[in-house]
C-alpha cells in the first residue's frame, strides 16, 4: 500500500513526515491510529487537520496538535509542502 508522504524515522517512537505539495488530494483519506500521537509542524502553508466530529482547522508551523488513538482524522492539502514530526513516545 502507497502511503501520501515520505517518512524517515529520528528514533524509537519519532518520525518526520513530509507530504509533497503534488500529492493527489484523494491519497489524504480519514485514517485512525493505533497509539497516541503529537504532530508538531515543521513547515506547511495552509494545511489543515480535521479530527472526527470537528471542522477542519489550520495548522500552523512550530504548533503541536494531539491526537488520540483510534480517533478518526485525516490532513487537508494546503499550498507547498508539509513537514511534520510524528512523536508516539
């Protein structure tokens, strides 16, 4: 299975995480995840996380979001890149 980014792993539990401003908009579906998660922007214009039962909202770069475990979510593409830090610790 493809996913939408190309990821690189700092070290146990932490990962960076970069979607190319090309990736088709159908590729960022709704997903959940088996753990807790905290996402913090590094880089990403205009890119937004929608969690379920909310609005979507803009992401803003330096910012950390939490999301749950098995909670429905899914990002929105925004204009150039995005890069964030993907820490399940």
């Amino acid at each position: 299975m493809s996913r939408p980014y190309r990821e690189s792993v700092v070290r146990a539990g932490v990962m960076i995480r970069e979607f190319s401003r090309d990736v088709p908009t159908e590729e960022l579906e709704w997903h959940m995840d088996r753990q807790d998660r905290r996402i913090t922007v590094v880089e990403g214009g205009g890119w937004k996380l929608q969690l379920e039962s909310g609005l979507p909202f803009t992401m803003v770069t330096g910012q950390t979001y939490e999301i749950p475990m098995r909670s429905w979510h899914r990002v929105i593409k925004g204009e150039g890149d995005l890069r964030i830090i993907v820490d399940e610790n």
